[in-house]
C-alpha cells in the first residue's frame, strides 16, 4: 500500500515545491496538500495519513494549534509530524518537541537547492518505512 503525506503550508511555493521534491524522490508516495489547520483537519478526518509537514506561522489554525488538535486524538498522536517553518528558533524547537513533534527543519535548509544532501528528505523517508 503506498503511504500518505500531508503538506500543511499557507504558501502555495512551499507546498508545490515539498510536492515536487518529495514526488521525485519517492514516486508511489501519495501527497495531499492543506493551505491551513482548518483544511488540514479535514484531510486528517477523511484519509488515510502517514506523516504531516506543517509550518507554524499559518492563517485561522497555526501549526501549534494544529499539532495540539493532532496531539489531543488517541487515533492521530502517532502519526509522525516534521515542521518545516522560517521560525525555529532554540525556543521554538524546544516548544514543539514538548509536544511531540518528530522532527524541525528550516523552510531555507529545505527549499537549498544546492546542497546535494537533504536531512528532510532522510527523515521523511526515515518515518515512511515504519
């Protein structure tokens, strides 16, 4: 069965771009994309999902809130959740790790297309194989 990712970014390059990015690398992957928390909790309700990139600084639900709602549902707490956001300071990363997020990028580090390596992409493969 293919796995199921969810790019929850308020821009539209960010999201088109993890798309490409992550298609690319891994073909069978299906990828949904939500524009906010709202739309996220959506998709989050009505499929099947195996790991979520969220950004924090996002329209009507931010990323905390969204990772909280997620957090709070028994049948949700373990789906793997990567935060790829321009803010991610020593506090933040602290913050979201008390909440469980899995792993915290920088949408720079992300979107460098000149670095031959990608830890994103690592982590990602890395919680699709479980």
């Amino acid at each position: 069965m293919a796995k199921a990712l969810l790019i929850v970014d308020d821009e539209p390059f960010i999201r088109s771009f993890l798309k490409a990015k992550l298609g690319r690398t891994i073909p069978d992957l299906n990828i949904s994309e939500a524009a906010d928390g709202e739309q996220a909790m959506e998709h989050i309700k009505t499929e099947h999902i195996d790991l979520i990139t969220i950004d924090i600084n996002m329209p009507f639900i931010n990323g905390v809130e969204l990772i909280n709602r997620i957090k709070q549902q028994p049948d949700l707490a373990t789906i793997p959740i990567i935060v790829v956001s321009a803010n991610v300071s020593q506090g933040v990363r602290d913050s979201l790790t008390s909440l469980g997020v899995t792993e915290v990028y920088a949408k720079l580090d992300v979107t460098n297309t000149t670095n031959p390596t990608s830890p994103f992409l690592d982590s990602v493969q890395k919680y699709l194989a479980n």
